[in-house]
C-alpha cells in the first residue's frame, strides 16, 4: 500500500513521487469536483474538498436567496440543465442552481417565510401587503407556526448575528479537515502544533469576543458564565498562539486579524439576503402600490404585473450571480485556504490518445 506520509516520497523512485489523484465523492459530491478543479487537483495526501463543497455552498446560497418564489424557479432551471446540459461548466451551474433552489425553499419557508419579496402572514413593511392579504384569505394557523418570520430588512442584528455564526462553524470545519490532512501527511505532532493550534485560537478568540461585546453593549459586570467565557476564551487563544508561534514565529501574531477578517467575511451572507429582499421590496411597492392600486382597473393590473414579472426576473437573475459568486467565494478564499493545498495529477488510465484519427462504426 502506498504510504500517505510526505518524506516517504524521498525514499522511492523520482517518477513515483507525485502519486494521481482520483477522486471518489459518490453520485452526489461528483457533481462539484469541478468546482474544487478551478482552483487545483487535490493531491494523493490531502482530502478532496468536493462533496464540503456540496454541502456548504448550496446552503450559503439558500441563506442569501431565502424565498420560495425565486427557488421553485431555480430547482426547475436547475434540474433541467442537469438533464439537458452536457458540459462540466453547464452541469455545476445546475446542481448549484437545483440543490441551492432547495435550500433557498426551505429557508424561504422555515425562516423567512417569504415567497417573492412578501411574507406569507403580517409582513413587517404595512406599505405591502403580505400574501394572506394579496389573496384575500386567512391562512391556518400552522402557517404562521412553522415559519420564524425573520425580516430581512428588520432584523438585522440577529441576520448579522447568525452569519457571524455560521462563518465560525464553517472555518471550524476547514480547520477539522486540515488537522486531518497535517496527521495524514506529517503525524499528529505537526497536525498539533499548525493545526489544533488554530482551533484554539478561532474558539477563544470566538468566546473572548462574545464576552466583551456582551459587557461593551449590554452594560452587565463580568461575573458568573460570562466571566468564565472570557476566562477560558483568552487562556484558549493565548495557547493556541504559543504553539503555533514555534512554527510560525511572529507571522503567526500577524494572522490573527486574518482570522477575524476570515470570520467576518460571512457577513455577506446577512449582507446579500438583505439587498435582494430591498429590490424585491422597491419592485412590489412599484408594481402593486403605485402602478395597479394608483391606475386601477384592468389597465394597472396588466401594467402592474408586467412591471412585477420584469423586476423580479431582475432579482433572480442578480441572485443567481451575487449569490453564486459569494458563495464560491467563501469556499476558496475562506475555507479551502484552511486546509487545502492542492497541486496534484488526476488520475487518467491508459487508454489511446487519437491526435490524427477517430473511432468509427465498424461494420460487422
């Protein structure tokens, strides 16, 4: 069995030192390993981050999407190209599309509870009505029960919050997979000291910040839980940075901002969720406000709705792009530089390479 470990590449012949990598994610994570290939081929030493990749990123997605009108429309587009498509490029567009579609649905539902920019009960802005009061009707109590009912435009501390949150998940993971990688390559004493090490500094760093912007803005004394949070969060970070420091010297003082930009970054998943839900506002109060309630009759209803067909076709389009973009964004730049370093050779078996021929139908 080829050993996994680095310095065992020295003691083998030069042509065996970079083993091919061939990728094993199942049905599922298949589908965005060219996502990981626009940035490199994981090498024969370090985890394939594709089937992360599917399972973070259609969930950032449906967090900054979060409305049911625009997912149904996107599993749809998704689930077509995925069947009619046949290019790579075209096929990750489509499982991006069709399994953030699904995620965009049940946040929509569960959490926003909103489908094209309107809650489904008592929305927060009394200048649009919410779909109960669009259609005339009173819906059943479970309705309102099943949903949280977050205003993307109210709420926004807590939409902040929960992004914040998220973001020190998700680099908890990246750091999880990279110890495992360092183990895998070096053994656990490297995977200690660069790794773990940088877990320690994200949790303390994490709960040292929770504590004092508790005490900055709630005005309470540190004592009882809180104190000990901010105990226990400082002895954390400041361990964690004597070990890494033996490997990293001052560089690794200097990272520490790093990792709060790092976990600040995901601010853009509240960021993004609020912008769409602002146009998807703007183009309710003009289509159905100022256009079919100001014109009346069969005139403002054609008008109104074709202004909101065309602005919240609009809408979708710009989330396909910032909510895709975003959402790679925080994969490659945030999470993958966590653990991956990538660098290797896909693995091709032998077959004939035609350069000045092609395979025909035989006759037999």
């Amino acid at each position: 069995t080829r050993s996994r470990k680095l310095h065992d590449e020295e003691h083998v012949e030069k042509r065996f030192h970079k083993v091919p990598s061939k990728s094993s994610n199942g049905r599922y994570g298949k589908q965005f390993e060219y996502l990981t290939s626009l940035m490199s081929t994981p090498r024969y030493q370090e985890s394939d981050p594709s089937f992360l990749i599917g399972i973070f990123l259609p969930m950032f997605f449906g967090i900054m999407l979060g409305d049911l009108g625009y997912a149904i429309v996107f599993i749809a587009a998704g689930y077509y190209g995925m069947k009619n498509w046949g290019s790579e490029e075209a096929k990750a567009v489509s499982s991006l599309m069709f399994f953030g579609g699904i995620w965009g649905a049940i946040f929509g539902v569960f959490m926003y509870g909103e489908m094209f920019g309107m809650h489904f009960i008592d929305h927060h802005h009394a200048m649009i009505p919410d779909w109960q009061a669009m259609l005339g009707m009173t819906f059943p109590a479970w309705v309102d029960n099943m949903t949280m009912g977050i205003s993307k435009l109210d709420d926004v501390t807590l939409m902040l919050k929960l992004s914040v949150y998220i973001g020190i998940f998700h680099l908890f993971i990246g750091y999880i997979v990279g110890v495992f990688n360092m183990n895998t390559q070096h053994g656990f004493k490297h995977a200690l000291v660069e790794k773990i090490s940088w877990i320690m500094v994200l949790i303390g760093l994490s709960g040292l910040a929770w504590a004092v912007t508790t005490i900055m803005f709630s005005g309470v004394s540190p004592e009882g839980m809180l104190l000990y949070v901010l105990v226990v969060g400082a002895v954390l970070m400041l361990a964690g940075l004597a070990m890494v420091y033996t490997v990293e010297g001052i560089n690794a003082i200097l990272e520490i901002p790093g990792v709060v930009g790092n976990i600040l970054s995901y601010t853009r998943l509240a960021a993004i969720a609020m912008s769409k839900a602002g146009m998807a506002l703007a183009f309710n109060y003009i289509s159905i406000i100022m256009i079919a309630g100001g014109l009346g009759g069969v005139l403002g209803l054609v008008f109104g709705f074709l202004i909101f067909l065309v602005g919240h076709l609009l809408v979708w389009v710009l989330a396909l792009i910032s909510c895709g973009l975003h959402g790679l964004r925080l994969q490659y730049v945030e999470f993958m530089t966590k653990f991956f370093v990538g660098g290797g050779d896909p693995y091709q078996p032998l077959r004939a390479k035609r350069q000045l021929t092609r395979a025909i139908e035989t006759e037999v």
